[in-house]
C-alpha cells in the first residue's frame, strides 16, 4: 500500500520558522506537505478539511484575535481547539509552560521552550509525532478516513483494533474532559456567577469533540459491522449451488 501524504499544519507568521520547517519536512524524502497560516484562528477554519497529522503551532500566533486588537482565549483554550483534530507542538514562552501541562500530560500536545534551539527541537517532536501517525495511516486511514472496512480491520487483527479504537476515541475524550475540568477550575475559583476569559472557547471546543466523538463512534461501528459480514461464510456450497445437508 502506497502511504499517503502527510500534511503538517504551521500556525506561524515567523517566515524564517516556516522556512525552515518546509527545509526540513518537505525535503526529507517522505511524502509530506507543509500547510501554513499565520493565526489560530485562520488555522480552525481550515484543520478539518486539511486533516493534518501535526500542527506545528508558534505561540505568538495565538495572542490575539483576528480582526481585532482584543486578546484571544488562553494559549491552552487556544490548543485545545486545534488539539482536537491533531497533535499540537507548540513553541512558546517559559511563562506559559505551566498553562499548558494538562495538555502535555495528556499527550495532546508537546511544548517547546523558546530558545535558540527551539525550532530545531520542535521539528524533531514533529518528526517523532508524525511516525506515530503513520501507524495509522495505512490500514486506519489516518484521521477522519474508514478503516478501509473489512479489508483494513483484517489487516489490523483484533489489537490493532484495539489500538486504533484508543488512539481515535483518546484524544477527544481527553480534550472534552481537560477542557470542562479548566472550565469549572476557573468558574469555583472566581466564584462571580460569570464565565472567566475564554470560557466560549472551551465550551465551542468542548462540542466540537462531543461531535467527533459520537461521528467516530459511529464509523468505527459501521465499519467492524463490514467486517463481521465478511467474516461470515458464504450461505452457498463451493460449486455455487447451495450448501449440502447432512442426511
């Protein structure tokens, strides 16, 4: 099976970062494609159609919104968004590491210190991210895409089910609980009947997983029902006519 392109989705208006991870993804002999935008919010108009395997994410690119000189969501509300669709490795500042260790935790995003060798560092987190992807890419289809119904679950066998089965419901399942849990952190600690800064984010993030989780849910469903159906012999004997009986 020939694999399939991988897209790596750059959420950076720093033109020597996107430089050099088009260097250094594009020219390393895979089938890869680098995607860029300069904002996160440009970046949740398209990730769902672009269907990356990585977004590589600059936390400068997250700082305000669009169109308008208001700040954005917290960089983790702002992650999690895109967390959702893919891996996120993010470069940002030391102040924000904190903020963004229940992400890492649970293994929905990795985060980079800004340093000189921080771009270096984060192209080798997307490498390593990108070979976990394409564990999947072949039989699973990668993100969004059937398991090529029987004939993909024969391949897989009963664990790599398994292990598709917790990759694809992990990862929204971990951002609907990690977003509700800041969500209600920070409403118990302000205790002023409001929603704190960047509580629609979560909220908005929160029923995009729900959906993707019920939408996996069902394909995953569909598709072991192909391949039960395959799995079944055939009602008729070798010869076409029907199956002998036993006297």
């Amino acid at each position: 099976m020939t694999p399939r392109e991988m897209t790596i989705l750059l959420v950076s208006d720093d033109a020597e970062l996107r430089a050099a991870a088009r260097q250094e993804l594009e020219t390393s002999g895979q089938r890869r494609r680098v995607a860029s935008v300069s904002t996160v919010d440009a970046a949740r108009r398209i990730v769902e159609d672009s269907a990356p395997a990585v977004i590589l994410l600059d936390e400068a690119a997250g700082g305000a919104q669009e169109d308008t000189a208001s700040p954005g969501p917290p960089l983790d509300a702002a992650v999690s968004s895109l967390a959702c669709y893919a891996p996120v490795v993010v470069i940002g500042d030391a102040q924000h590491q904190d903020e963004m260790s229940g992400l890492v935790a649970a293994g929905a995003a990795d985060y980079v210190v800004r340093t000189g060798e921080s771009v270096t560092v984060a192209l080798g987190l997307v490498e390593r991210r990108l070979r976990k992807a394409e564990m999947f890419s072949g039989s699973a289809g990668g993100h969004g895409a059937p398991l090529a119904a029987a004939d993909g679950l024969r391949e897989l066998g009963a664990e790599g089910f398994g292990e598709v089965l917790r990759h694809e419901l992990n990862n929204p399942l971990t951002g609907i609980l990690g977003n509700a849990e800041l969500l209600l952190a920070e409403i118990r600690r302000k205790h002023d009947g409001r929603l704190p800064h960047g509580a629609a984010q979560r909220l908005e993030t929160i029923a995009t997983l729900a959906v993707r989780l019920r939408e996996t849910v069902r394909r995953l469903s569909q598709d072991w029902e192909a391949h039960r159906l395959a799995e079944q012999p055939p009602l008729d004997g070798p010869d076409g006519g029907a199956r002998p009986t036993r006297p």
